[in-house]
C-alpha cells in the first residue's frame, strides 16, 4: 500500500528538523475570518510506518538516558536506600521486624497502602517458604514484584499516534502542574526525531498561556497557531490549528487546554468540547489525551486522574517534577490503581529532561 497526499502539500519529513530560529513562525488566525477549508487525505500502510518508527525512536532514546533517569530520581532513592541497611544482616529470625521496617519505607515513599501490603507479604511468603534465602535475593524480588506491576496490564507506554496526520495529541491537567512546559518539552522531543509539529494555544482562560506557548515555539523551531481575539473559545483555536496541521502537511498538532481543577464540572465539559473538535477534523482524533500529574502531589494524584479519565478518557500520564520529590512510589500506584500508562517523567528544569518512561529503568533508578 502506498500513502499520498494532495499536490500542494509537503512530503513527510524523515529527517531531523533545523535548528530553532530566532523567531519561530507565528500563524495568528483571526478565528472570524478564517477559512473552514479542508484538504482531501489519503492514508495507507507507508504512512502508518513513520508513526511507527517515530514512537519506537522516542522509546529508544528512553533507555539510552538512563543517567538522566536515573539522577532524576535521586530524592527517592535516597530515600528507598535504608532499604539495603535493613536486608544487609537480615536472617531468618528477624524476617517480620525487617519487614515491618520495608512496609513503612514504602509507604513514606508514596507506594501506597494497597501496593506496600501485598508486596510485602508476597515477600513474607516466598521468604517463609524457603524461596528467598538471602538479603540480595528478597531485593531482587522486591524489585521484581514492582516491575511486575508496572508490566503485568500489559500497557504500552509508547506513544499512538494512529495511522494517518495529523497525529493530534491533546495535553490536559489542572493548574501548576507542569502543563505547557511539558507539551514545550515534549515538542522539542518530536522536533528532533523529525516530525513537522505544530503548536496549538488553546489554553484561552490564563492570560499569560499564549505567551508561554509562543516562547516554546522559538525554543523548539515549532509553528505555533493562537486566538487573535480575546474570550475566543479553546475548541475553536484548537480546531483551526488541526485544519491548518491538515492542510498543511505537519506530523504532529501538539494541543495545549487551559488548567482547571477536577471538581469544576463546567470547564471540565470544555474540554469534551475541544475533543468533538478535533474529531470533526481528524476522524479517530485525537490520537492521545495525556494528563500532566504533579509528582510532588504523590498519592493525592489519583482522585484528579479519574475525574479526567472520566470525563474525556486519558490514554497516558505524564509525571512531572519528580526531581523534586522522594514520592516517586506513586508511579506504581497511579499505573497499578489506573490502568493509564505512565509515557513520559519529568525529572529536571532542562528542555530534554522530559524523559519517555521505561519501567525496568525506573526500578533500577530507584534501586540500584
């Protein structure tokens, strides 16, 4: 099967983008006089493969960043180090002291309840009958029983983005969670792998939103679509922007949604409206809705994961500031409780310390 496109749209870009200008290309559409206009798109089997090769490059670059990872995660592993003092003398007699200790180091490091009592009495059992012998063996199943529970849905946390472009990637969270940073940072990602991105503002409630946005336009070398009119309503910026992603043969549309806390029902329906958007434009659109937690939230994560999955069905978590915190357990309870796959961390300030998440390069980082 072959994939073409319309005479007057650009082939699909194979090889990395150039390098930022100083000023990105700023596309401002006056969202009265724009034209509603679409191009006709054909999609087959060769365009599935850039898709395909772009999410397995991002998931590659994972695991050769793992020092990143790994220093990102260094609150938490300090934390989780005690660990190796408690199983270092341990004997048999000692088995229900050391893991009580295990349970509570656990549970400070944001594991959670659920997840702390059934490793630890999986590690009781097997340690009772006779299977573990030693304190490098209970570690090593330790570690295995979290990397099982990361793994064992079977979640892929490579990102989808479907068979035919635009791929539409909807960016969604409350406020101060790291939201448009992480969309910047996530474009910079795809620019390099060498997808065309377009950046959509549809953050239209915060008066500085656009600005942000625009700032990681010129850092990333990304196009970047925003409401020339105050008050403009989010579904239309975003819709225009995937029109023109259509139109004009980008790879990606990357959408960011103004903040908003998980109990105010109103603007939680605004984003509804903003994915019957993109869906009028894209059929099957958009490809991902990703959810930006505040890793220094832990636990207390979960109750705005739902209420967002509810609401529009978030396909993927993005876990950020992770660096700044010793919780880094939650990442198994938001996996294990959810069902959501984890497809990105967050764990520094820099532009590339967004990093595709790997669960046995977590494991390790946080037990080495």
């Amino acid at each position: 099967m072959t994939c073409s496109l319309p005479s007057h749209l650009p082939p699909l870009r194979s090889k990395p983008a150039p390098p930022p200008s100083s000023t990105a290309t700023l596309l401002r559409l006056s969202l009265d006089r724009t034209s509603t206009r679409t191009t006709g798109f054909k999609c087959s089997a060769g365009q599935t493969g850039f898709f395909t090769k772009l999410g397995r490059l991002i998931k590659e670059k994972a695991k050769s960043d793992v020092e990143k990872l790994f220093s990102g995660f260094t609150k938490t592993r300090d934390n989780l180090a005690v660990i190796d003092e408690l199983l270092l003398y341990w004997n048999l007699s000692d088995t229900d002291r050391v893991l009580d200790e295990l349970e509570e180091v656990l549970l400070v490091a944001d594991f959670g309840p659920r997840i702390t009592i059934k490793i630890v009495e999986s590690l009781r059992d097997d340690i009772y009958a006779g299977k573990l012998k030693s304190g490098s063996e209970i570690k090593d199943a330790l570690k295995g029983s979290i990397l099982n529970l990361l793994t064992a849905k079977g979640l892929k946390t490579e990102l989808k983005l479907g068979f035919r472009k635009p791929a539409v990637i909807m960016i969604v969270g409350v406020n101060g969670g790291g939201k448009t940073t992480s969309l910047g940072k996530l474009a910079n990602r795809l620019q390099k792998e060498g997808a065309k991105v377009l950046l959509a503002a549809g953050d239209t409630f915060r008066a500085a939103a656009s600005d942000q946005l625009e700032i990681w336009a010129e850092r990333t070398g990304c196009e970047i679509v925003v409401a020339e009119k105050e008050n403009a309503k989010a579904s239309s910026v975003i819709s225009q922007a995937v029109k023109r992603g259509k139109e004009q043969g980008f790879d990606v549309v990357l959408c960011d949604t103004s903040g908003r806390l998980h109990t105010n029902y109103s603007l939680m329906e605004d984003l509804v409206a903003c994915k019957k958007a993109i869906g009028k434009v894209v059929s099957g659109a958009p490809n991902e809705i990703l959810q930006v937690l505040d890793g220094t939230t832990g636990l207390n994560m979960l109750p705005q994961a739902r209420e967002f999955n509810d609401v529009v069905g978030v396909t993927g978590l993005i876990l950020t500031k992770l660096d700044g915190t010793a919780r880094g357990g939650c990442v198994v309870s938001v996996v294990d409780e959810l069902g959501i796959p984890v497809k990105f961390v967050g764990v520094g300030e820099g532009i590339e310390d967004l990093q595709p998440f790997d669960a046995e390069a977590f494991v390790n980082a946080i037990f080495p």
